[in-house]
C-alpha cells in the first residue's frame, strides 16, 4: 500500500523544493499545537463525563481496519460530531468574538447571520466547525486538525 501522509503528497506533488517542504511542515506543526492540544483535551474530558458517548466512538473505531487510513478516518462521522460538539461546547480560543453590524447573508454558503443584537447564525453543517472560521477564510488546517 502507499503511503499518504502530508510529506509523501508534497514530494510526489512534483513541487519538491526541500526547504519549502520543511517550512510547510514546521508550521503545521506549530500553527496547531496549542489549539489541538486544547481540543483534545476537552475532547477526552467530555467522553470521560458522557460514557455512552465513549461507547459509540469506540465502536465506530472497531469497525475501521488497525492501521487507519485516510478514507477510513474520513468517514467516523459519529466521532467527528463528537470532535464538533466538544469544539462548540470548549473551543481551544475562548474568545474569538465576531458578528455583523446589520442583518446579511454570507454570499458564498448562504448562511443568514442576524445582526448585533441577536448574533444569530442560521445553517447547516457541524456547529463545532465554526471554530475554523468558514467561507473563503476557513482554516487551512481545518482537514488536518480533524484528521
């Protein structure tokens, strides 16, 4: 089987250019250290108070082969609403606040955000998500953070 982590995809990319690579890589790394280890740490703390909860993932986990792969891990969905809910109920920046002045709709995925005095957001998806920001400014390591 091939490999395909981060690393193999930029070098087989053709854009192999050993410093950029190394660059790219660090700041993964570093851009996402405190937020997912925030993340994961509530994560656990949730499933440790909600049991039933634990059950479900680790269910979902026994139905994946033992050494995970991409499109297996891509369709926990039950352990990604999990991850979701965990970031909506603690997510890792406490204090990321922004809403809209007046009622609008964002253009590109149609979500109604209310205005000052309501801060309403109205869509679908996975609340939790919003933590990645959305749009054309979504986090760039919003796939990865899950993964």
């Amino acid at each position: 089987m091939e490999s395909v982590h981060i690393l193999s995809r930029f070098v087989t990319s053709g854009n192999f250019v050993e410093n950029f690579i190394a660059d790219i890589i660090i700041n993964f790394i570093f851009a996402g250290r405190e937020t997912t280890s925030a993340a994961l740490t509530w994560f656990f703390w949730l499933l440790h108070k909600n049991p039933r909860i634990e059950t479900e993932i680790l269910k979902e986990i026994k139905q994946k082969s033992e050494n995970l792969i991409y499109d297996e891990a891509k369709d926990m969905v039950y352990t990604h609403a999990s991850l979701c809910e965990s970031m909506r109920l603690c997510p890792s920046v406490a204090v990321d606040e922004k809403f809209a002045a007046d009622n609008d709709i964002l253009p590109v995925v149609g979500v109604r955000l209310g205005g000052v005095p309501t801060r309403e957001v109205v869509g679908e998806g996975c609340v939790g998500e919003v933590v990645f920001q959305a749009g054309l400014r979504v986090c760039l390591g919003r796939e990865i953070a899950f993964l």
